[in-house]
C-alpha cells in the first residue's frame, strides 16, 4: 500500500512539474534595455545588389547617462550600439559586440567581398543625435566614419581618416 502511494505521489509531482514553465529573469542591465529600448537595423536589408556571406544586425540604444547637451531638460545626446552577427548556415556561429558610444550613426553602406563569412560595412555617425542638434543649437558636430570588418568569430571596428 504504501509503494503504491509513493507512485501515485511520484506521478502527481512530475505531472505537475512537466506541465509548468519555468521562466526565469535574464540578470544584467544591458540585456532587457536592448530588447525594450534598442532600435533594430538588419544591415541584410541594405544594397540589395551585393551577395552578403555574413547576417548582421545593429542594436541602437539610447544612452542615458547624464549628458550636457540637454541643459535643463531631458533628451537622448547620443547612442550605445551593439552589433550582432550570424553565419548563414544550419549551424551558425552567433556571436555579438558592443561596439562602443558612437553618436548617432546617420549610414550604413555594405561593401563587396567574395571572402565566404565576412562582411566589411562603412558608416557615419555624428557625434551627438539628431536630436540634440536639432535642439540645442550650441553643439558643435562632428562626423566621423569607420569601417567594420566581421568575420563569424571577430569583428572589428577602424576609424577612418
């Protein structure tokens, strides 16, 4: 009698058990503000013309550290990005990079390479947001360009002169 009690119990617990989801919260501060305040740029959208060998996707985030160029008031200065990159096979190497604060990046061009698993990807980025120009009329701007090279186990980023 009691062996079958202890069955029935077992049966109950791992009913119960199997039947719930299990959530749990994904700690860090980076991860849940990318994915509720990031904007998402697929770069595989761009130049339509060129055959890309690598999946790549920008992640723009507002940085929201104490800033200067919105005296009195609040507003984004400028952006935090991340990128993410992804082989385009059944088994792909995901990886993913902070690529630092860069402004706002105001373009994005895809270069040609016929080199499997790499993308080269030139861009230009202000050095405040659109923004912040727009409303405090005292910044100076400054354009920068830099390329990145990614490959599907490294990314760089190169400041161009």
């Amino acid at each position: 009698m009691k062996n079958i009690l202890f069955v029935v119990l077992l049966l109950t617990i791992s009913c119960t058990t199997n039947s719930q989801e299990v959530v749990r919260e994904i700690k860090g501060p980076v991860f849940p503000k990318l994915l509720m305040l990031s904007e998402l740029q697929d770069l595989n959208k761009l130049q339509l013309n060129i055959d890309k060998n690598l999946w790549v996707k920008v992640y723009k985030l507002p940085n929201t550290e104490e800033n200067d160029c919105f005296p009195e008031s609040h507003g984004i200065c400028e952006y935090k990005y991340y990128i993410a990159t992804s082989q385009l096979d059944d088994s792909p190497t995901v990886k993913a990079y902070y690529l630092g604060v860069l402004g706002e990046i105001i373009e994005y061009k895809w270069e040609y390479t016929s080199v499997n698993d790499k993308a080269i990807i030139n861009i230009v980025a202000n050095k405040y947001s659109s923004e912040a120009l727009n409303y405090n009329k005292l910044l100076k701007n400054s354009i920068t360009k830099y390329s990145i090279i990614a490959t599907a186990n490294n990314l760089e980023l190169n400041k161009i002169n």
